[in-house]
C-alpha cells in the first residue's frame, strides 16, 4: 500500500490546478518545462549534463541547443 503525505497531496493538487498552462496548444508548457527543469536540477548540474562542454544551452537566434 502506497502512504501519501500530506506534501505529495499538496503537489498532486498544485499541479492539477495549473496542468493547462502545460498542455493547452496555446499555452507556455516548454518554456514551463525548461523552467521545471532549470529550478529542479540548478545550472551547474544542467551544464555538468551537456555532452560537448563547448556547447551553450542558447544558440543563434535565441534557439535551444
């Protein structure tokens, strides 16, 4: 049986009230996600994570790489 504390109901709930932003067509779910993902793991492990130490996480244009 799986115990569920009251913190995991608080992010369950959390994230209900606001999974449109993430999957409406017009919504800003990537932009979130990087966000997500930047807040989660912190630059230094991201940039720890690249492959080729050369690259940046912008390239020209303001494009991901």
């Amino acid at each position: 049986m799986l115990h569920v504390t009251d913190d995991s109901n608080q992010i369950f709930y959390a994230v209900k009230d606001i999974i449109n932003y993430f999957s409406k067509s017009d919504g800003h779910g990537a932009i979130l996600l990087v966000y997500s993902i930047i807040l989660t793991r912190g630059l230094a492990n991201i940039y720890e994570d690249i492959d080729m130490k050369d690259n940046s996480l912008l390239t020209e244009h303001g494009y991901a790489s």
